[in-house]
C-alpha cells in the first residue's frame, strides 16, 4: 500500500474513497468495534462537511479530511491517537495527514 499526495483528485476520482472525518479534534469511526474504517462513497460526509480537503490517494483510493459538526449515526467520535494504535500505519499517517490539514 502506497500514499501518493496531492491537492485535486485525479480523473475519475476513485469509486469510494478513505474520508477521515472529525469532530473537532476527534476522528469518527464506525461504532461498532468489529468494524474497521474502509473506503466510502464520500458523500457519507460531504453533505455534511463545514471543511472538506482532499488529501491524495492511498492505495489508488481517493483520500478526503472532512470537519462534521457532529457524528452521523452508526459513528463514533474517537481519540486520533487511540484510533491510530489500530490502524495498518500508513493509514493512519493518512488519518494524522487529515487532522493537520483540517
């Protein structure tokens, strides 16, 4: 698995993409414990977005940084720190990429 940056999606854009969306200083993650994040159709959180960034691409997915105002439901709000001790490690500098652009 490789990250390659940017600042516009390539075309097409990817079918679904990693959205590492936050809560103020939280990343949200799906609520249940068993279910790890994954690649999503990106209007999951876009309609919903006060800040949007795109990031680049992981593993020839589109990466996009979302600011949400609250979780959506079936989402939880969750340290980044805590979140990345579970996260294969390129996704989570992926997710650590996401906190500081936003």
């Amino acid at each position: 698995m490789s990250f390659v940056p940017a600042t516009q999606p390539e075309t097409p854009a990817s079918p679904h993409a990693w959205c590492f969306a936050f809560v103020e200083r939280e990343i949200l993650m799906p609520e249940h414990a068993a279910h790890a994040l994954q690649p999503l159709d990106i209007d999951a959180f876009a309609a919903r977005a006060t800040a949007r960034h795109y990031l680049g691409r992981l593993a020839g997915v589109d990466c996009w940084a979302f600011a949400v105002p609250e979780p959506p439901p079936g989402w939880r709000c969750l340290s980044l720190r805590a979140a990345m001790m579970g996260m294969d490690p390129l996704l989570g500098a992926a997710a650590g990429r996401a906190a500081h652009l936003l």
